[in-house]
C-alpha cells in the first residue's frame, strides 16, 4: 500500500537506484482555458513517496484516489505531465499498463512524475458565476446613441 505524504518541498525524490520514484498527484482542482492559457486552479498537491517501477500499474490509482478521499468514477481521468513539457503541451492521459509502463521508462532521470487528476464532477456542487466557469460566454447589449460614457473614458486614445 503506497503511503501518502505531503511535503512543502517542490521535489521530494526518493530512491537513488532508478527503481524508486515519486508521484506528484494534482488533485481537486479543475482544468481552464485552452492553448497557452490552458491551466489547473484550486487544486491540493500531494506527495506518494516509495513507489516502485516494478509494481507500477493503473491499478495504484484506484488506492491513490481513495486515500485522497475522492471515489473513483467513470467521469474521473488521470493525466501525467511528461517531464520538462508545460500544461499545454505535455499531458498525456494514463489509462492502461502501456501509459504507465512509459511513465517508468524515465523513472532512471526523473524520479518526481506529476500527475494531474481531472473529475469532471467536481463543479457539480459548486455555485459559482458561470462567467467564471465559462470565460468565453458574451453578453451582448443594444447600442444606445444618446449615452454618454464618463468623462475618464473619453480621454483614452480610440483603438483600431
């Protein structure tokens, strides 16, 4: 049984032989925007320290998730940001033996794999804005002739 902890420290190697590593898990948090804004918000990291390569299988993630305190559930995926990649293009999303296999392919260089957790019913009892949730979302509104904008606006120079 892997046993979870957390630590202030950005890294917290463990194992100098290559068989060894740590997980990074990025959990309760949600994914927003796309592109070179895409980013993770309100998440909670922790650290699973001893984790072995010859052990290292999809089915650890199913103990991670339930000693983190959230179920498993079909709505629930599980990202790994490959080593000196970004948000935007590094994720890849580990669902078999083969995407885990990968991951310990590198273990001999990194031993600190960040994982990303993504629930996408978390937003299900948050009562948030949704212009928060939904950036993109416009409202448009009739253009009235006789207003006037404050005497602070008129001073800007007009955009093209």
């Amino acid at each position: 049984m892997l046993m979870i902890f957390c630590c202030m420290a950005k890294l917290c190697n463990v194992g100098v032989s290559g068989e060894e590593f740590t997980i990074e898990v990025h959990h309760g948090g949600c994914f927003l925007g796309s592109g070179h804004t895409k980013s993770y918000v309100d998440e909670k990291v922790s650290w699973f320290d001893h984790c072995e390569v010859e052990t290292w299988s999809v089915l650890w993630f199913e103990d991670i998730v339930e000693q983190l305190g959230y179920t498993k559930s079909a709505t629930f995926d599980v990202y790994w940001l490959m080593p000196g990649k970004t948000l935007v293009d590094g994720l890849r999303i580990v669902s078999t033996d083969s995407d885990t296999n990968a991951m310990c392919s590198v273990v001999d260089r990194v031993q600190n794999l960040v994982l990303y957790f993504h629930h996408d019913d978390i937003l299900v009892d948050v009562h948030w804005d949704d212009v928060v949730v939904n950036p993109f979302k416009v409202h448009y509104a009739e253009s009235r002739q006789n207003d006037r904008l404050p005497e602070f606006y008129q001073e800007l120079p007009r955009a093209c």
